[in-house]
C-alpha cells in the first residue's frame, strides 16, 4: 500500500512538472527588435578669413589687406607682407570659426619659420628657432640680429576652446600674427634673408569636460 502511494504521488509531481512545461511553452514569446541609428553631430572646424589689422613705418600688405582664405580649402590661408626698413611690420587678425555641432579645442600649435630667400635653399635646413609660448602665450621666431624677418603668433593657446556653433552662426575665435622687419638688424640681409616663410599649424580636437 505504501509503495502504491509512493507510485500515486511521483506520478502526480510530474504531472504537475508537465502541466507546467506545457503552461511555459504556451506563454513563450519572441522578440524582435530592429532599429536604425543616426548621426545628428557635425564636425567643422575652418579658417573664415585673414586680414592686415594693423602696421608700422613703411609695412604693407601685397594685397591690400583682402582675405586669403583658399575658398577650396577653407583650412588654409596665406599671407604675404613687405618689408622695407628695420621696424616696418604688419600684423594680420585671422577667424576661426566653428560652425558644427561640437565644440572644438586646440591639442597643439607648431609655428616654424624659414629663410628661402632669392636662391634655391635645401629643404633639410634647420629652420628658424621658434621660442614659446612665453607667459603671455605669445610664440616669435628668434629676434637675435642673424635673422631679419621676425613672425609673433599670439592670442591662441593650447586649450582654448572655440565652442560649438548656436543654430545657424557659427562661433569664432580671432588670433594675431605679426610680421616685422627685425630692428636689431644693422646690415643688409643676405639674399637668403631677405625672403621668409611662416607655417602655423593648429590641431583642434573635440573638447570633453572634464570628469
């Protein structure tokens, strides 16, 4: 009799076992989820425009002061000053301007100079020590008497942020470069002095606050 019941109440536990599974299987559902994903952030950091702000003694710009910006690559834009006594200089205002969506921050800036003269000048030379930022963030080519021409890049420092751009105005910032003819100088430039060239390089990432 013992053993029937024992037989009775295994049977009936997996009834209910499978009267379960049953019950599981009937309410079983399948999701299926697909989606599409979309990116709304812009990024578009660029050079607006570069004009002479200023000048001294007999300094000009070759010309006339217009925007340099080259219209198929707005990321590039160049000058030409001319110098004619020592103390001549001219001083260029340049925009940069942010119109996306993510503000953007500057990671590096590299300024070098190099004397190419009226004579052909191999490109391996070492080109004309660049002494900064100094304490106003301020970076100049070498103002020692041996080299004529002096270039100044101020007010743009590693950091600065140009924020992102609100609706359809883009947000800027505005840095200098100054170009002079080195008052030190007490004698005629050689021929490979008396032309130079500036190369400004700004590296811009996208800025995070930080944690």
């Amino acid at each position: 009799m013992e053993q029937k019941n024992k037989n009775i109440l295994i049977g009936g536990l997996l009834a209910i076992v499978l009267v379960m599974a049953v019950g599981y299987a009937a309410f079983a559902t399948q999701l299926t989820i697909n989606g599409t994903a979309n990116i709304t952030s812009n990024w578009d950091v660029h050079i607006k425009s570069i004009t002479m702000s200023a000048n001294e003694g007999t300094g000009t710009d070759s010309e006339g002061g217009e925007t340099k910006v080259d219209p198929e690559n707005p990321l590039a834009a160049t000058f030409k000053a001319n110098l004619v006594s020592p103390g001549d200089s001219v001083t260029y205002d340049v925009v940069v301007e942010n119109s996306g969506t993510l503000p953007a921050e500057v990671s590096s800036i590299t300024v070098t100079q190099k004397n190419t003269g009226v004579v052909e000048v191999d490109p391996s030379d070492t080109p004309v020590d660049v002494t900064g930022p100094k304490e106003d963030n301020t970076y100049k080519t070498s103002d020692d008497a041996s080299n004529p021409i002096v270039y100044t890049v101020s007010d743009i420092k590693q950091g600065d942020v140009i924020e992102k751009s609100a609706g359809e105005e883009g947000t800027t910032k505005t840095f200098k470069i100054k170009v002079e003819y080195n008052s030190a100088v007490t004698t005629q430039p050689t021929k490979e002095q008396l032309e130079s060239t500036l190369k400004v390089e700004l590296n811009f990432v996208q800025h995070t606050d930080s944690p």
